[in-house]
C-alpha cells in the first residue's frame, strides 16, 4: 500500500488535523517576528495598483457599498478597486488553487482580495494559497474587537494566524411576518412545537448549502451533550456519540416539515421568497439586518420581525484575505485596511447602506466616529441580541453534511 | 484557388481541431483518477440522481421530439410553415433559466394559476402542500425543458426545409404520395419524415444531451432531494475541496458516457424505424414487390394499373387535392390544426414572459392576492446600474459569432465532403460533452496558455463553444445550394470569388445571417466559461444574472432574465431583416 492512492484518497479532514495541529503551536510567534514594512511604504506602493476584489455579489447593497468603497479608496489613496463578482467564494478558491498547480509564482494570480470565511479559508490556508500574515500591519486592525468578538481571531475554530482581516459579523437570525406568527419560537425546541402545530410550513434550506448546515449546526450546539468536542478538530470517534441528539432532533421534526421534510428549500433565498409569498413561516438569515433591509426595499411587509433564540445563535465572522500569487498586494492591504477603517464600517452597519454589524470596538473609537454607529433600531431590525455562540471547528462541517446527506436525501 | 484548397481546409481544420481536442483530452483526463471514482460510487445520492437525469432527459428529448414533429407535420402539409417559423426566434432567444423561473411562478403552489382560483374556488388562504415544483417525479423538469427545446428542433427542422433542393423534392414526393391515395398527413409521415428525421441527429441529440446535463434550469424547477446528477456534478465542482472537485469531474463523466449511449441507442433505432417506415407498411397499400425505397422512386399510379373503379375515384379525389394545395395562395386545412398546437406553445411562452415582467417589478406579494401588494422597480435600477456589463456581452458575443460563422463558410466552401461528414463529431463535441466537464478542459488549456483573466481566452472559448451551433445552423443551407448556380456562374465567365461575392452569399443570406444570431445568442447565454476563462474579470449579462440570482431575489432574477432575453431577441430581429426574402412577382400561368 505504497501507492499514491491512500495519499489521494486521504481526507481533508485529515489534512486539517496536520494543519490545525501545525498552526496552533508554530506559526503564531513565527508571523508575530515578521518585520512589517512601514506603512507608508505600502500606500506609497498601491498608489495606482488595480485590486481585483472577488466577492460574493447576490446582493445589490452589498455590491451598491463596494461601488463607493472603490469612490474612496480611489479618491483617497489611488487605489482602484475591481468588483470581480463571484456566487460562490469556493470558484475563487478552486481557480487560485488551480494557478497555483498551474506554476504560477507570487504577483502572477488573477485574484488580489477575496471575501471568505470558515471552510473556504481553511482550505486556503490548509493549501498554502494565502501569502504572508498581514493583518498586524494594518493600522486599523488596532480598533477591531478581538476580546468581545473572539471570532475576528478564530475562523470556525481555525486560526487566522493574521492572513485574513476582518470584515463584519453575522449572527444566525431568523424572521417572519409577526401577523402570520405573532409568537416567534426562542428554541429549537420550540420550532420543533410550532413544526407539530403548523405542519407544512416551517423548512430550512438543504445542506450543504451554508444556511442549512448553519441551521444543522445551531441544533447540534443546543442538544448535544459535549460541546467542548465541537470546538476541537473533528474526529471519526467523537462523532457518533456528539450528533446523535441531532439526529434524534431531526427525526423528530423532518415529518412536520414542508413537503413532510422529504424535499427542502435549495438556499436561503428561496425560502425568503417563500416567507413573503405565504409559503413557509419562518425564514433564517445570517445578517441581523437583513429583514429590515428587504422591508425598505419593500421585498418583505413592513410587519416583518426579526430575533435570535434566547439563549444565543451561532455566530461568526467574515474576512478579507490576500492570496499568495496576489499582484497588488500593497493595494489589497490598502483595500483591507480601508474596509476596517470606522468610516466603513460605520457605512457596513448603516441600515440604509448594508446593514451589517461591526467587527469593530466602538468602546476604543473616538466619540465623533463612534457618533456615526449610533441608530435607533428600524422596523425588522433584531431588537434584542442574542450571545453569538461559536462555530464549531471547521473539520465538522463535511462529516456532518455527508451524513444529513446519507439519511435525509 | 483550386491548388490551394486542400491546404487551407487542412489549416482550418487545424485551427479548429487543435484546440478542441486539447478541450477534450484535458476534460477527459481529469477522468483518470480512481478515488474519484470511488468516492463518487461511495456516495448515497448518485445512483438516484443519475437515474432522475436520465429519466428527465429521455422523457424531455422523447417529448419535444413528438411535439416538434407534430408541428411539423402540420405545417407542411398544411403549407404553413413559414407562417409557424414567425414566432420561433423569441421562443428561442428565452434564456432556459428565465424559463424555467418564469415557469415555477406559473405552477408553484403560491403561483399564478392558483393565486387566479384562490380562494373563492379552492377555499385556500395558505399555499396548499403540493409538490409541483421541484416534485419528485422530475415533471417540472420535463415539462420546461420539452417547451423550451421543441422551437430549438423546429427551428433546425426548418433550416433542412428551406433549402431549395430538398424542399422541392420533398414537396413533390408529398404530392406524389397523395395521388397513390394517402391522405396528406399520411404521406407526411411516410415520405417525407424519414428523410427528415435523420438529417436531425445532432440537433437531437445536442437536445439529449442538454437535457442530460442541463444545471440551471434543474436548479430552479427539477428535483431537490436529491437533485439531478448534473446539478450534483455542478455542486462538487464548486466545492473547496479538491477530492470533491474530483468526483464531480467523475459525474461529469457519468454523464458523458450516458449521452454517448443513449446517442447510439437512437441511432439504432431510427435505423429500424426508418427500415420499417420504408417498407411501406400504410394502410392504403401492400408492401412494395420490386422496389425497396418506394418512398423515392414509387410505382407511379398503382391504381390505374389495376383498373378498380374505387382506386380511380381515389387517385382522382388525390390528384384534385394534389392541385389544390399546389396553389399558393391557399392556406391548408391543416392550418388550423397547427395553429392550435402552435398557438399552445406560443401561449405557454407568451404567459411565462408576462411572469417574469411581472415579477421583475413585484414587491410584498402573499398568497392568495392576485396582483403585488407593492410595485417597485428596484431591480431595474439594479440592471441599470451595471449596464456595462452590455458592451462586454455585446462585443463578445459579436466577435465569437462572426469569428465562427467565417471559419464554418470556409470550412463548409473548401473542405472536401467526406472530410466534413469525418470531422463532425469532433467539431460537435462542445455540443455533447456536458457543460461541467467541458469547462474544466477549457480552463485548462487556457492556464497552460497562459489566457486566463485575458480577453483573447475569453473570445477563443466563447468561439470555440459557439462554433458548433453555427456550423450545424448553417450547414443545411450552405450544402443544399444548387450546384448548377456555379456551373451557371463559370460558363459566363466569372470567377470564383465573384460568383461567391455576387450570387452564392447573397442568395445564402438568410442562412448566413439567422447562423451568426445563433452564434451570437449561444454566447450571450455561456455562463460556465465566462466565468473560468475570464477568471471572473469580465462579467457578461449572463454572469451577472446568474450571481445575482445566487441571492434568489424573483424580482433581480427577473430582470436579469429580461435583459438576457433581449439582447438574443435583438440578434434574430436584424437577423430576420437582413435574411428577409426578396419579393418578385410571380407571373401567373
């Protein structure tokens, strides 16, 4: 059994346990040492770099924000940011792996900035597709919330280990029309009482669409009974013995499902559409501010209300990363910083704009700045937050996946 | 010019066959990997799946094959054709994923046609629990891929139709049939649909194969639990993982391998069913003694040989019927009938298009009101805002078809016959090989070309896909042309490039220009390669309506679907003026 086979046919969960085990101890004090260049060097050597930007872009704010980040940085470092539009952050992680068997070397790629988070990075990093650590040289990083939110330092459980910027938070929440359902259900447990008695008209989406699997996963951190393992690398042993009051869960809620939980919903979107058709009751969002987004753009009855269980929903954050062959880095952490700046994201939390919550301490920014975050909550916005409870380690994602896979579909 | 012939073809042939082997071989070779293929035959879902995308497939093929003959059939004996042929290009220029949304807000539990019953006659107040979209049989698929490819196998039948050679000949077999005493229908079905049908292999079988591994439109209409192989193929190439990725190249070539088959399996039996429909067996007559191809060549008034009185009347009642539809300006009793089946399809896309211009200005909509709560044109302006992206798509889509149409007239003007009817499958691969696959060689020859992220990579992979379609768009037509116009031209003198500039390429108008709106159309609507190839640096109409369509918004979807839908429309409406028919009087005898 020399063969190259076994090497292929090794998992990625595997992989990921080399690579969590390598990155938790070495790398930390390796990119701490790493001398930064000034950063004035670094604006000096963006002035006039294009920054192919991929990001997500099913949104219309979202992409509508990107469009003025790019007026800014344009304006005021020379930057000019390109929104390569993408549907799904794993082709852009597919083509710059695939430059990189291709031989190309660093300042070769197509992808300077890429916005990713959990599986996506992981992978990246795993694959060695992202160059040096850079976030400690960017000056606004000093404001970003690292105690409170100790998300922006662990992506689903993996280090950053520095080689990717926070960008925003999100927080599992789910809304609904309040005269459709006046009492909102605080629990799974709850959910799976309303499931029994309204049949038909509660799903959530399919895994592995990334909704679904976060719905999956909000279930497994209320019922199972070891937490602590979910917070560690994923192993075949812990498995059966940490899931099983998840499945019991499903089983136990999938007949009361739409189409009795034969069929479901492809992504998040669809079930949105559904909610506002009358379709299904409940829909389930990772931006907070989502419901009141699509109340002003008049997508959803101003009656919508969002919330998050009492006792917390999962929460994470999402990145900016720059991979290894990026041809404007300089520009990319130019990007990266501005993105971080109070501006921005006091832009990123405005309801009007985009409406996502900061990753920043607004305790360390000045008043005047500060000033900028303050708004009184609009119809649909979430009114009382929830603690966001921690992704489980990203290793469990595929194992858990394959096997919702295997028993529901 | 004539010594020069074999050469340039063999530097054409070059041009195209180099890089579409390259495509293939490397798509091919991402085969080669067995714990892909383990991990795919590990997996719950793809044997179920793989038996979902093959039952759509076959159905939706078998259906828009009958439908199209029908129609067909109706329209040539009822002399109508051309009439019929009017509302093709809008039917075609739909995108597939604009259909298939439009289509699922139609027959959704909280859609239209319910909303239209609801609830003064069905008493509902919530959407009922039916499954009839993305249901489990797969008949939401079905019934929008038949809708969306009987105008697409139309359109290619008529492209055969129109050329003068075989229209007049099939015109006067029809005729001939009719005074041997089968009715017009009959005669169709004998005479002239076993001509026809098999000059249609690769027009069906691209069908089949669109059908086998068609994503978009399974996406929004087909099964979800689990879906169709393709989409899962699609889901596995998108994941992070490179095993994954692995696996779904594996499905790919699944897929692959059950268009192959099922295309012999036709071949098979269209050879049987052509053998039977030759032998004649018709009601009228008994199975010819001497001459195995009656159809051709018939024993010319077999009633007046034998001398019955019935067979006279009959053979007098035919030849009266004969002359009558001779007459050009009478329209066919038949007419009617095609108008009906036509008339359907025509009201099917017709209430589709309302549905997503509708949709594409809806807010706040419950179930079961009939009309939005809330109209807003949001998404237009979202539309508006990256019209941009119009002069990428534009300009590709322009270059792609005019690069394609000059490389298939020259291909089809200097190759050698048999050295085209050779090399068709290898220029119609594109065409059979599913999309999933095909992208990942394309991407592959274009890293090792060092093309990505380049606009020539783009143009050459938007070429490479779009040739195919013109080249079998065009084909019909280009080597149909009456041979005896050269002739004609040489004996009064003119040389080749005259008799090209002044009599063959003016007279192939039509064609030329209806070939180049389908190389432009097919470019317009490539989402796979744009994407790759253009390492996402040039967003066309298609890729954004497909990114923004990630965040399944009906109305952005919409909108998009608009825009996609026009810019076709737009192609085969100047295709339509330039190709539009000279008018002559015809003096009357």
């Amino acid at each position: 059994m020399t063969t190259p086979a076994p090497t292929l046919a090794l998992t990625r969960r595997h992989l990921l346990l080399a690579a969590g085990a390598a990155t938790g101890s070495a790398l930390p004090p390796a990119w701490a040492q790493t001398a930064a260049p000034a950063w004035t060097d670094i604006e000096k050597a963006a002035r006039g770099q294009t920054v192919y930007f991929n990001a997500w872009a099913g949104s219309e704010q979202i992409n509508a924000y990107i469009q003025w980040a790019a007026g800014e940085l344009l304006a005021t470092h020379g930057v000019k940011l390109e929104h390569v539009k993408v549907s799904d952050a794993a082709d852009v992680v597919k083509r710059v792996r695939a430059e990189k068997a291709a031989g190309r070397k660093a300042g070769e790629g197509t992808v300077d900035l890429i916005w990713i988070n959990g599986e996506n990075f992981a992978a990246m990093k795993r694959d060695g597709l992202l160059g040096a650590p850079f976030t400690q040289t960017l000056p606004n990083f000093a404001y970003v919330d690292t105690t409170g939110k100790p998300t922006t330092l662990n992506d689903f459980s993996v280090p950053t280990d520095g080689l990717e910027s926070p960008w925003g938070m999100a927080q599992l929440t789910f809304f609904a029309d309040s005269q459709r359902l006046p009492q909102p259900p605080q629990s799974t447990a709850e959910l799976l009482a309303l499931a029994r008695k309204q049949p038909g008209r509660i799903s959530y989406p399919r895994p592995p669409a990334f909704h679904g699997t976060t719905f999956i996963k909000q279930v497994l951190l209320e019922h199972t009974r070891d937490a602590a393992a979910l917070a560690r690398p994923f192993t075949p042993e812990a498995f059966a013995g940490v899931t099983a009051p998840l499945w019991a869960y499903l089983d136990a809620l999938h007949p009361h499902l739409w189409r009795g939980g034969k069929q479901f919903p492809a992504n998040a979107g669809a079930i949105r559409q559904m909610v506002s058709d009358g379709e299904l009751l409940i829909a389930l969002t990772f931006n907070p501010n989502d419901a009141a987004n699509e109340i002003v753009a008049k997508r959803l009855p101003a009656t919508t209300t969002s919330w998050q269980f009492a006792k917390g929903t999962v929460g994470n954050t999402h990145f900016v990363a720059i991979p290894y062959n990026a041809q404007a880095r300089a520009g990319a952490m130019v990007v990266a910083n501005f993105l971080l700046s109070p501006k921005a994201q006091a832009r990123k939390a405005d309801i009007a704009h985009w409406g996502d919550p900061t990753v920043l301490d607004l305790a360390r920014l000045p008043a005047a700045e500060r000033a900028a975050f303050a708004a009184a909550p609009l119809p649909g916005q979430v009114k009382q937050t929830a603690p966001a409870l921690p992704e489980p380690h990203a290793s469990w994602v595929e194992p858990l996946e394959k096997e919702w896979t295997r028993r529901y579909s | 010019m004539n010594n020069l012939r074999l050469p340039a073809a063999l530097a054409l042939l070059l041009l195209a066959a180099l890089p579409l082997l390259a495509t293939a071989a490397l798509a091919l070779g991402a085969l080669f990997d067995a714990s892909a293929w383990h991990a795919l035959w590990q997996d719950p879902q793809w044997q179920r799946a793989l038996t979902y995308s093959i039952w759509t497939g076959l159905a939706s093929t078998a259906l828009a094959w009958w439908g199209a003959a029908a129609l067909l059939a109706q329209g040539f004996v009822g002399q109508s054709l051309n009439r019929l042929l009017r509302g093709l290009p809008v039917m075609l220029a739909t995108p597939h994923a604009a259909f298939a949304i439009g289509l699922a807000f139609l027959i959704a539990p909280s859609g239209w046609l319910l909303r239209a019953a609801s609830p003064w006659l069905t008493g509902f107040e919530f959407p009922p629990p039916w499954p009839t979209t993305q249901d489990p049989w797969g008949l939401g698929l079905i019934a929008a891929l038949t809708a969306k490819e009987i105008p697409f196998l139309l359109w290619t039948a008529a492209t055969q139709l129109q050329r003068d050679d075989l229209r007049q000949r099939w015109r006067a077999e029809h005729a001939l049939a009719q005074t041997l005493g089968y009715s017009p229908q009959r005669a169709y079905w004998r005479v002239v649909w076993p001509q026809l049908a098999p000059r249609l292999f690769w027009p069906l079988l691209a069908v089949l194969a669109y059908g086998l591994t068609v994503v978009d439109m399974a996406l929004v209409i087909g099964p979800a639990s689990p879906p169709t192989l393709a989409v899962l193929a699609w889901q596995w190439l998108q994941d992070a993982d490179l095993a994954i990725n692995a696996q779904g190249a594996a499905a790919g070539g699944v897929l692959a391998i059950v268009v192959l088959v099922s295309a012999l399996g036709w071949r098979a039996l269209q050879a049987v069913a052509t053998h039977r429909a030759r032998l004649g067996n018709g009601e009228r007559g008994h199975e010819p003694k001497r001459s195995p191809t009656p159809s051709v060549r018939p024993e010319p008034f077999d009633e007046l040989r034998t001398g019955s009185v019935e067979g006279l009347k009959r053979t007098r009642a035919s030849i009266v019927r004969w002359l009558r539809q001779a007459q050009p300006e009478r329209r066919g009793l038949g007419g009617t009938k095609t108008a009906f089946g036509f008339w359907l399809l025509a009201a099917l896309y017709a209430a589709v298009l309302l549905t997503l211009a509708i949709g594409s200005i809806a807010g706040v909509w419950p179930f079961p009101a009939l009309w939005p709560e809330a109209l807003t044109t949001q998404a237009w302006h979202s539309v508006w805002s990256s019209r941009s992206t119009l002069s990428t798509t534009l300009v590709l889509a322009l270059a792609a078809a005019v690069l394609a149409l000059a490389w298939c007239v020259a291909w089809l003007e200097l190759a050698p016959r048999h050295w085209d009817t050779a090399m068709r499958p290898l220029l119609n691969l594109p065409l059979v090989l599913p999309a999933v696959l095909w992208v990942v060689g394309l991407y592959r020859v274009a890293l090792w070309l060092r093309l990505e992220g380049q606009w020539s990579g783009l143009l050459l992979a938007h070429t490479a896909m779009v040739l195919p379609y013109v080249l079998l768009a065009l084909s019909p037509a280009y080597l149909g042309f009456d041979p005896r116009y050269q002739a004609l031209s040489a004996s009064l003198g003119h040389g080749r490039w005259r008799f090209l500039l002044r009599v063959k390429w003016p007279l192939l108008r039509r064609a030329l220009s209806a070939s180049a709106a389908v190389g432009f159309a097919v470019s317009v609507a490539q989402y796979l390669p744009t994407l790759y190839i253009g390492a996402g640096r040039f967003s066309s109409v298609t890729t954004e309506a497909v990114t923004l369509a990630a965040g399944a918004q009906r109305s952005l979807t919409s909108a998009y679907a608009g825009l996609q839908f026009l810019l076709p429309v737009l192609a085969f409406g100047i295709a339509a003026w330039v190709g539009r028919p000279r008018r002559f009087k015809v003096a009357t005898t």
